[in-house]
C-alpha cells in the first residue's frame, strides 16, 4: 500500500476538475457500485450502471449488520484466527467456519492470507483512517439527497466476558488511536448505563461514541434514485457476459432483462464493482483481484408487541467473542448478524448458523419475543490482505473498488472518492475537434489505495 497520503485523511476533497462528456460503466449496484456511480457523477462523468438483480442492493448489501463500525477496522490476518479455525473445524454453529473439502481457491486463498500476518498492524492502522474518513461523505451525501435510512448515532460498544478478550482489544485500541480513533474502555457498570437493556456478566467493554448504524439497503436505494435523478443510468436484471478494454475504449457485453440477445455498451473507462463477482471479470480483463466469498449471516428480528420495543438495545452492540453484531433500526427492527463461512459461492441459509444469532437475542434480551425473525446470508468479497481493491488495472481504462469484505459499508464512502480521484488521473481525456492530445490540461493525480490481490 502507497502511504504517501496524508496521515490523518487518506480521503482528499475533490479538486473540482471535470471531464464532461466521459462515459464510464460500472459494473455492481451494491453499496460499492452505488457510491462509485455518484462520486463519478460529481466529477461531471456520465455513468452507467449495470447489476444482474432488478433493484439496487439485493445481494451483500441487502441485510448486513448495520454497523458503520470504524472500531470494528482490525483486520483479521493473524496466527489467533488460523487457530481459531482449527479449533471450530468441527462446529457446526462456530463464529468462524471452513468448508475442509477441498477448493484451490480457497487453500490458495488462506496461504496468502497467512503471508499478509505481518502486515496486520499497518493494515488495521490505514483501514482505521478510511473509517473514520468515509463518514463525512456518507452523512453528507445522505442529507444532501435527503435519505432516510434510520440512522443512529449513539455509538458502538465492544463487550467482552474475559479478561484475554478484553486485553487483546485494549493492544487494538492503540492500533485504533494511531488511524484517528477515539475509542475508550468502559466498566461493567458504565456498560449498562451505555445500554440498560443489555443483560449478562461481562469483565468491561470499549465504548466508540463517533461509531453509528443504519439500514445499509435504504442507503443505498436512496442513493441509487439520487444517481437516477443526476442523470445515470441503471441497466438492471442484465446479466454481463464479457467486459474488455484497449487504448480506444470499453466495452461492456450484456443480456438486457429478459432477452436473450446480447447488447454492447462502449463506453470511456469501466469500474469493477461487482462484489464476489469481481474476480471473474478482472479474470478477463487480465488483472488478479483474488477475492473469496466470506459468507455471513443475519437476523431482523420484528418488534412487534410494546415489550420488546422496550426491551431491545438502541445502542450498537458488537460481541468479540461470538463475532456478532446489532443495530436498531427504527422503532420495530433490530438486526443481528455475525459469523464467517468459508464455503464457496453458496448462499444457502442455513439453520444451524441462523439459530446461535436468535439464541444470543435470548442470553442478552430475554424481553425480546424472537416469534418472528427474517434470516438472511450474504457473501462478503474479502481479499487474503483484508484490504479493498482500489485503483487502476493493468489496462488503460479499467478501474476497480471492489473486496470490501466486513466493512463495505463503512468504507464504501472513502474509497468511492479515491476511486473517483483515480479516474480522474488515470482515465486520458476525450479528444474533442481541434484539441491536440498534449492540449488539455493535466490533472494532478491523487494518492489511492492500489492493493493488487
């Protein structure tokens, strides 16, 4: 990773520069594509979105965790997650789960997760400072566009039941303050005065005030119209069959919905945002983005009878031990989401990752009737560095913002605007009657995250 930013915003504003006319597709209408669409927009680009569902925000970031979570920026590459692992092999219902049979990707996958260990602190620091970075973007994009995503910001709060637990994130705090972070410890009985409905015997916690929730899929709808309404345009049910580049252009190869005749955009330059689906079109564009599927798993529980309105937390819980999370979501949602799988492209829902989430509402918030809860599973797209994907390609013209992993949402606003930074230093201008190549005027290119799987 380039650290020639500045040490305290990885982020820069915009300069201002616009290169009108140009025509960029991106490919995903996640959260990622989404905040990639409007950062472009901004910039004067026209964009044209493509996603293979029929509404923006139905795959990862349909039903995630909620958490726009700076404290939770520690990556995961260390020895104690190897162990982990090992020590679950057999449990079904385990935080961390590896599917032992036999996946090339994936035994390769983890032999460079393995590698990038030493890189845990640096990596944990710079993801910490996009954190923190992204979320002046994201709350002002969100008033600007007047989206209503029942957003919280009463903070987060770490709980631990162990002292080995509660120690290994007191070392992460220093990671945390060195990225920009203020997060502080906090007793047992300042814990409850945090989150009175919190019920359980617990040795302290780490409280982040800045930290805050919200309806991940609403975001992104709103934005989604926001981008519509700035002049995008939105291909859905499409299914991209081939992407490709050379000095001349981009083209984009897809089915429009319900065809079965093949359409080609071309286009200036193209944004790969495509999630999991990332690796196989940098596959054809000649780059190795070496993304796996990291499955989670979540629960919106209805709160539909007044106690347990009363009895569910406000405040965003996130379980260290469990690996398991909680935001409000208005009045009458509370989502719970956790564990990791490592089972390939399988979005099956399964029970016996579903029930250990219902039954950590019961331990923690017993007031709370789980009679009606909507399980859900998404693939996070993690790369083995735990690092998203930010930057050119090795073709002119191709660009990516992709492998987010656990933490899409809270960077998604940071590394849309490095994105667009990067467009606009690497994308070479349109050439317009009467204007030589060498005539137009240069744009300084910006610092970005350039982390080749």
């Amino acid at each position: 990773m380039h650290h020639s930013q500045n040490q305290n915003s990885p982020v820069k504003q915009n300069s201002g520069q616009h290169k009108s006319g140009q025509h960029v597709a991106v490919i995903g209408a996640g959260i990622t594509g989404v905040t990639t669409c409007y950062a472009l927009l901004k910039r004067g680009y026209n964009v044209t979105v493509f996603d293979r569902n029929r509404y923006a925000a139905m795959q990862t970031s349909f039903a995630n965790g909620g958490q726009l979570s700076a404290s939770n920026a520690e990556v995961w590459t260390q020895a104690s997650t190897i162990l982990k692992g090992l020590k679950w092999m057999l449990r079904k219902d385990a935080p961390l789960l590896v599917n032992p049979s036999p996946s090339w990707h994936k035994y390769s996958w983890m032999a460079e997760f393995v590698g990038n260990i030493p890189q845990y602190k640096n990596n944990t620091v710079e993801t910490t400072r996009l954190a923190v970075a992204a979320r002046e973007h994201l709350y002002r994009w969100a008033a600007d566009e007047n989206i209503d995503f029942d957003h919280e910001t009463r903070g987060i709060l770490h709980f631990h039941t162990d002292k080995k637990g509660f120690d290994h994130a007191s070392r992460v705090n220093k990671l945390l303050a060195e990225g920009g972070l203020e997060r502080f410890a906090v007793t047992p009985d300042e814990m409850r005065a945090i989150e009175p409905n919190l019920v359980g015997d617990f040795y302290g916690g780490f409280y982040t005030p800045s930290d805050a929730t919200g309806d991940i899929h609403k975001y992104t709808r709103g934005l989604a119209e926001a981008c519509m309404k700035l002049g995008a345009q939105f291909h859905f049910d499409a299914k991209v069959t081939s992407v490709a580049s050379d000095a001349s252009g981009a083209r984009v190869e897809f089915n429009a919905a319900g065809s079965a005749n093949s359409e080609t955009l071309s286009c200036d330059a193209m944004v790969i945002c495509a999630g999991v689906g990332s690796r196989q079109f940098a596959a054809q564009l000649g780059d190795r983005v070496n993304i796996y599927p990291v499955k989670g798993y979540s629960i919106t529980v209805a709160l539909d009878d007044q106690s347990s309105k009363d009895a569910a937390p406000w405040v965003s819980l996130l379980d260290d031990d469990a690996k398991i999370v909680t935001s409000r979501l208005g009045h009458d949602r509370f989502r719970v989401a956790g564990t990791a799988e490592f089972n390939g492209v399988n979005m099956d829902i399964r029970d016996d990752r579903i029930q250990p989430l219902t039954q950590w509402v019961r331990r923690y918030f017993p007031g709370v009737n789980t009679d009606k809860v909507v399980p859900w599973a998404g693939l996070r797209p993690m790369m083995p560095n735990m690092m998203p994907r930010v930057g050119a390609g090795k073709q002119a013209r191709v660009f990516y913002n992709t492998g987010h992993g656990h933490l899409g949402w809270t960077l998604s606003a940071a590394t849309a605007e490095l994105l667009g930074d990067a467009v606009l230093a690497g994308l070479p201008p349109k050439l317009t009657p009467g204007i030589a190549a060498g005539g137009a005027r240069g744009v300084q290119p910006q610092p970005v995250l350039d982390q080749v799987g």
